[in-house]
C-alpha cells in the first residue's frame, strides 16, 4: 500500500538541503578527481561545473526527483530518476562541447569517470541519508502521531504497516470509529485501541493530540467521510484518504491526472517513460552481448539440429506477446514434429516426439537462443513472463484469473516464474496458477535489479533444472 508524500514545510526543508547537497558532491566529486589525476583547477572546470548545476536543477524539476516520501523505502525506481537527471546534464555538457567545438580542451579521463562516479556518489548519499532518517524515527525522534479513521480490516492492515515499519516515523495512537465508541482490536504486533468515535477524533485533532489522519472507510461511506474532511477542515491536522480498493490485487498501481482530475492505475505497466526506455536498453545491449557471444555456438546447434532429424532448423511459434497480439517466437527445433494449431500438447518426460538432440537442448535451454533475435527485433524481453502457445493462452485465460494481465509486458526468454522452479510442463491448473502468480509479481515489483538478478539466476538454474524436458 503506497503511503502519500508530505508536501508541507517538511517537505519544503528536506528537498532544499537535498539540492543543496547535491550540489556540493557533484562540485566536489570534480574537485577531488582532479586532485587525484594530479590536475590544476583551471577556468574552464568551473564552466562545466556552472553549466552541470544549471542543468542538473532543470532536469531533477521535471524528473520529480526531490519527492519526499516518508512512508516509503528508497526504491530502485527512485535511484532511476536520479540516473535520468544525471544523463541530462551529461548529454547535455556533451553537446556544449561539440556545439562549441572544445571538447579537445578537456582531459576525456577525467570527464568519463566524472560523469560515471557521480551519480554513484549521490545515490550512495541518498541511500544512507534514507537509513539514517530511519534509524532516527525508530527511536522516536521526528515521528507523527497518526489515527486511523475506521476499525475496519482496511484500518487494521494500514495500522500493522505502520507497526511493522516504525523507520516510517508514523505512530499510531488509535482507532476512531463511529460505530465502536471503545475496544480494542487485535493486530499481529498487539491490540491498538478503538478510543472513540468521530467526534473524540475532531476534539484530539483541536487540542493537537493528532498529527495525521488515515480515513479508512469504505466508499460507500461517501457522505460521512464529506462531513468528516469538513470538519477536521478546521484543524491542522494533514488529512489522507486510504480507497478500499487497495484491498483487490493492483498491478502495477499509480497515482495519475486526466486533466485536473486524480486517476489511479488498478493494472498497468510499469514500464512507461524512463522505465520503458531503460528496459528496451537494457534488452538491446545484453541480447545484443550474448548473442555475440554464443554465435559461433549457435551455428553448431544449428548443425546438430540438421543431423537429429529431417526438417527446418528453426521452429517457428505463434504465441501471444504484448497486449495480447501475436508474435511469432523462434527456437531451435527439438522435435520431430512441429505443431502449431488449435490444439498444441505440452512436452511431457520422456516425450516420443522429442529427438535425442532435442532433449539437450530443451534440458539446457539452448534451443530458446535464436529469441535473441526476437529481443533485438523488439517482439520479445529478456525478462519477463514466458510466451505460451495461443492454444494455451485460449484455454488457460478461462481458467486462471487475471491470466491475461501478464500481457501487460512483452514475454521474456526468462522469468521470476523460472528461476523460481515453475519452469517445465504444466500439467495441473495449480502449476498454471503458480506461474502466473510470479508473473504478475514480477510485474508488480519490476526493477532494472529484478531483472540483473534473475538473468544471473538464470545462468546457473538452466542446467540443473529437472522440470524441463
């Protein structure tokens, strides 16, 4: 459950000493590597410096990268926005040089590792100033006295997000519920108590017992929650609504505007903007690698395919990719027939159709190396959830609910669902539904680190998996 960012005076604070922090490392990074490389300071330095902090501030405004988020850890997708503004100003300085044509009249080793060092130095500075703010509210030091209006399942699962996360610096001090004017209710982490009604809550949030108010009423609720937000309209307490509908399963949920009026994302791709653009570098320069790398490889399974059995060496499969549009998925051939009908049967133990041949390259995965070529062509990821045959789509959409939102991304060679040992035959609706339960995990959670992670997991599970065959 996403917690809002605070954009009060706190706000306010904590964004002008990050500016002006990162102001200083990225001026002294400069400095301290032209110590290092033993070179003077000279007019020309501070040029680029000037120009760096000019452009650094314009792009860190659009890329929104000074949200203050109390409620939330500093994520990979934080450090991303971080890395855009970096490359900006990059770009940017480049430019100025080529444009003025006096890129010759700086040192291009200590530029290079300028520009790589630094956004490393600021991500570091924010990760331990993240922990540091933590280790700080945990021991009660700035921390905000909170209430939760509604003893509701909703209420109880924000309350234990805020016990199990004291770094947060969000305390609970009770529920307010006009239907339960006293109690208590049990949470895992123990009771918090029900210590009065709506009213109780408008006379604490006067005599400033209440920093912060969680409404966690139904939306059915509308008309007491309108009297509600009135009232506590006289106070100065912040006031932030919870929707019940974080209780249904979101993917990939997030706050947008159609015009002046607030949206939020019940399933999306996470990979819109940056994220999108990372994603596709990151397809092009790896597939881009590996396939120079397995090349010479390629050709003598391309050989070995030839001698197993008569036909084409590359079997060609319609199966369903992004958005739910077919695309056509390449892989070595391993059997000795190739269907791709209305009705496609899975691969079982010791399966009569597979060729000798076939068996390794299927046991290894090295029959899934000519989908590099469809990474490249930009039909396929490196990581994502696993195309199936359109066969199996049609008769597992029925079936499985929210099958058809792993579509939401394109298929990848490798997924979270096969590193995670659901790789291989699904001969069961549970094996189906285990497999999309990762699949939409990983898009839920997809970060540029989830997916190093699971290519390096990959490498060593391929080759001692049992499952495929």
């Amino acid at each position: 459950m996403a917690i809002q960012k605070f954009t009060g005076p706190e706000y306010g604070k904590v964004s002008a000493f990050l500016q002006v922090t990162d102001i200083l490392l990225i001026v002294g990074s400069l400095w301290t590597l032209t110590v290092l490389y033993e070179q003077p300071w000279r007019t020309e330095h501070t040029i680029v410096v000037l120009w760096a902090i000019g452009l650094f501030v314009i792009a860190v405004h659009f890329s929104d990268v000074y949200r203050s988020w109390r409620g939330s850890l500093l994520r990979s997708r934080e450090f991303m926005r971080l890395l855009g503004a970096w490359l900006t100003v990059v770009l940017g300085l480049l430019f100025l040089a080529f444009a003025s044509k006096s890129s010759q009249e700086y040192s291009r080793l200590l530029y290079l590792t300028w520009f790589v060092i630094t956004p490393l130095i600021l991500a570091v500075w924010r990760g331990w100033l993240q922990i540091f703010l933590g280790e700080m509210r945990k021991r009660g030091f700035n921390t905000r006295a909170v209430a939760i209006v509604g003893a509701s399942e909703l209420g109880a699962h924000l309350a234990e997000i805020f016990l199990e996360a004291p770094w947060m610096g969000l305390r609970p001090v009770g529920f307010y519920d006009g239907r339960r004017p006293s109690g208590l209710r049990p949470l895992h982490h123990g009771p918090i108590d029900v210590i009065g009604n709506l009213e109780s809550l408008i006379k604490h949030a006067h005599e400033g017992r209440i920093d912060m108010v969680y409404i966690a009423l139904p939306m059915r609720a509308e008309t007491r929650v309108r009297e509600l937000i009135a009232k506590l309209s006289d106070t100065t307490v912040s006031v932030y609504m919870v929707p019940d509908f974080f209780m249904f399963d979101l993917l990939h949920a997030s706050w947008g505007n159609v015009g002046d009026l607030p949206v939020v994302s019940i399933s999306e791709t996470p990979f819109y903007g940056v994220d999108g653009f990372v994603k596709r570098m990151e397809d092009i320069i790896f597939a881009g690698l590996f396939l120079m790398l397995v090349a010479i490889p390629m050709i003598f399974i391309a050989i070995g395919v030839k001698l197993s059995s008569p036909g084409p060496l590359v079997f060609r499969q319609r199966r369903y990719g992004l958005r739910g549009n077919e695309i056509e998925v390449w892989k070595f051939r391993t059997m000795s027939v190739w269907e791709d009908g209305d009705k496609v049967v899975q691969a079982i133990k010791n399966d009569p159709r597979v060729t000798r041949f076939g068996a390794f390259l299927r046991r290894t995965s090295l029959d899934e190396l000519p989908q590099l070529i469809n990474v490249l062509q930009g039909n396929m990821s490196l990581v994502g959830p696993r195309p199936h045959a359109v066969a199996h789509n049609e008769h597992y959409r029925k079936q499985v609910d929210r099958y058809m939102l792993r579509h939401k991304v394109k298929p990848g060679i490798t997924g979270l669902a096969q590193v995670n040992g659901w790789r291989g035959e699904t001969d069961s609706l549970d094996k189906m539904q285990k497999r999309i339960e990762f699949d939409l995990a990983y898009i839920q959670n997809w970060s540029l680190w989830l997916d190093l992670k699971i290519l390096f997991q990959t490498v060593f599970i391929v080759f001692k998996d049992k499952n495929a065959y």
